[in-house]
C-alpha cells in the first residue's frame, strides 16, 4: 500500500518562519518523522513538496494512474482560492485527508481544500500525519 504525502505552499518555511503557530520542526524533520510513523505502520510513502499549484495538481493526477491507496495533503498557503486543486482532489480515484499542524480555524482562516477531502485533522502537530496514515491504511484494509 502507498500513499502520497503533499507538503503545499510554503512548507519549505516551516521552522524559518511563523515559528509561534507551527514550532520550529523543518520541513526534512517533518518528512523524517513521516517516515517514522509510515514504518511504524507498515506503509510505504511518497512525499512530494511544490510552491506551485500546478505541479502538485499533475502529480496528483499522476497518483491517480499509479498504484496510490490514498493521500495527505497539507496545503498551508493553497488553504484558500485554489479551485484547481481542490478539483484535483475531488477527480483522483483514491481518498484524501488534509492535516494541518495546528488548527486554521483558531487563526480565522478555512480552508477550501476540505471540500474535496474525505476528512481533516488539524491541531495535533506532526502527530496529525500519524492520524491520517493510520486512517488511511485502515480504510484500504476494510476495503480490501
């Protein structure tokens, strides 16, 4: 079983930035820690990381051809006014769950990428990707 995992709009800033919202954990100590939990959990994992909406659409789209069970997606800075992509969620063959680390609504923003998501985890940190992986695997399962 593998899913994508999507790191959206500047996810490369993470722990450079905004640092009292999202910690100080840097993008490769996300992607480290993920790997930690796919392991853990017996699933394998591709991440993929773009600042332009474009290339994240096609490599979904990509996904949709290829043997994916499903994909977590943090958008960070594509949360609001990016139709196409929320599109692209909605017209691959596999289920998708955004996360994000902390909870956007408390900040006043929602995010329109959830209308194309099977669920959202917000809130629990790095732990919210353990979640969605976790939920994700088990959904494959019971659909298997």
């Amino acid at each position: 079983m593998k899913i994508l995992v999507v790191h959206g709009a500047g996810m490369n800033m993470r722990g450079k930035s905004q640092v009292e919202i999202f910690g100080p954990m840097k993008l490769p100590e996300y992607d480290a820690k993920i790997r930690a939990y796919a392991d853990e959990l017996g699933v394998e994992i591709e991440i993929f990381h773009s600042n332009i909406e474009g290339e994240v659409i096609n490599r979904l789209y990509a996904a949709h051809d290829e043997a994916i069970a499903g994909a977590i997606i943090n958008p960070a800075g594509y949360s609001r006014g990016y139709p196409a992509l929320v599109a692209a969620i909605v017209n691959v063959g596999f289920p998708t769950i955004e996360v994000h680390i902390s909870n956007p609504a408390r900040r006043g923003n929602v995010s329109e990428v959830t209308n194309g998501c099977l669920g959202t985890v917000t809130g629990f940190g790095i732990a919210g990707y353990a979640l969605a992986l976790r939920g994700l695997r088990d959904r494959a399962k019971a659909q298997a």
